[in-house]
C-alpha cells in the first residue's frame, strides 16, 4: 500500500504493547519495511533510555517515525539526537512538547497538577476503569481486555524528563483523534503548533485509531509519506 522506500519505525503510548500495530503493518503491505521500537526494562529509566531503545531497535540508515500518544515525547528526543536518520516524523493522538519540555509541562494548567500527583500516589498504571473509559474507548470488549491484560506501567521518567533544547525541522505530520477521550483535539492542536506539522489529517476515532480503524490510519500514513516535498 504505501509507496515509502524508508523503513517505518512505531511508537506505541505509554503502556502499550506491539501488536496494536499488527494491523497497520500488515494493511501497508510486505513492500512496506516496518518495525515497533522496543522499551528499555525496568522502572527507573530515563527519557534518555527510551530514546536509545528506539535507535537500537532501528535499521540502518534513515527511518520514518510514526509516534503514538506519550511516544511523540520519546520521538521528538529521538529526532533530536539523530537528526540525519530520521526522515519523517508523523505523529498520531500524539503528546508533542516544546523543546526543552516534557510531557508533563505539555499538558495545560491544571491537568500537569493532577498527573503529577497521581503518579506520586498510584504510579504510571491507570485504573482498568479508566483505562476502558478514556484510553481504550470505541473498542471491542475483547480487545480491551487484551490491551488491559497486556498494559505495562512506565517509568515515570518518561514523564517526567525534559527533552533536548535543539529543534527538529524534516517532514511533520500530525493526525488527530476527533473522538478522543484521553487526550481531546484541544490537547492535540496544541502539538501541532509545538511539532510544526505541515501536513494535517483527522480521523473520527477515539484514542487508538490502529485498533480502531486500521485500515484509515495506514491510508493516513502513506497520504503523508506520498505528500512530502
């Protein structure tokens, strides 16, 4: 389906297993090289450990990331600190902040409050309650289940730790979730202006648009990669 020569690097959201990629990957078609960026192991990593863990997972040469949720943060420092290898940048229902930011100092006042407290309180796993009701909202049953049975709580570096001051300029896109529970198109148009994406696109799902509507979110792919200059 798509017509990239680049290697396609996922990012799943915090929390998130691989196969919520498994669709994606195989509606783009085995002419499409695409990959799912591992996590660093245990609980005290640091943004910087994240980042790593991508480029490790990476083939060689340039790549295209597309970056889910809190995976915009871990792309964005990723981008930052190997500028030349990453092509493209797409980011999906993505947490995007300023250089120098972090995904905490992204969220508006008084949502940055009640994370950080909460994280002190419960750490970085959601309620399963709320995990139905926010994260996993339009979904099957069965698929919620999965995705609850297979949440992995991160550090709370991820959230914490700030990115690179420098700036990256390749080819952005930014495709919102108009029906989103967890992060509302307000919160998400406000990364757009932090990432700079030239090229826009919106899809009427909720929060995670590859268990959703695959099939959109890899036609929504190959639209951007097929639209850069």
């Amino acid at each position: 389906m798509s017509t990239s020569r680049d290697p396609i690097m996922f990012l799943s959201g915090a929390g998130l297993p691989a196969w919520i990629w498994d669709d994606v990957r195989r509606e783009l078609g085995e002419g499409q090289q695409t990959y799912v960026a591992s996590r660093p192991q245990g609980g005290r990593a640091r943004l910087r450990d994240y980042a790593q863990a991508v480029i490790d997972s990476a083939p060689p040469g340039g790549y295209v990331i597309v970056a889910h949720s809190a995976g915009g943060v871990i792309g964005a420092e990723v981008a930052r600190l190997m500028p030349e290898r990453v092509t493209a940048f797409l980011a999906i229902s993505a947490v995007l902040p300023q250089p120098g930011g972090s995904f905490i100092s992204a969220m508006p006042v008084p949502n940055r409050w009640l994370l950080s407290a909460a994280m002190r309180v419960a750490g970085t796993r959601p309620p399963d309650s709320a995990i139905r009701r926010g994260l996993a909202h339009g979904l099957d049953e069965e698929v919620v289940d999965r995705i609850i049975a297979d949440f992995t709580p991160e550090s709370p570096s991820l959230y914490r730790d700030r990115t690179a001051h420098r700036s990256w300029s390749g080819w952005r896109g930014y495709l919102r979730t108009t029906d989103d529970q967890e992060l509302p198109v307000a919160q998400q148009q406000r990364s757009v202006r932090r990432l700079g994406a030239a090229w826009q696109h919106d899809l009427h799902t909720g929060h995670l648009p590859m268990l959703e509507d695959h099939q959109a979110v890899a036609a929504a792919i190959t639209r951007f990669l097929d639209a850069r200059p």
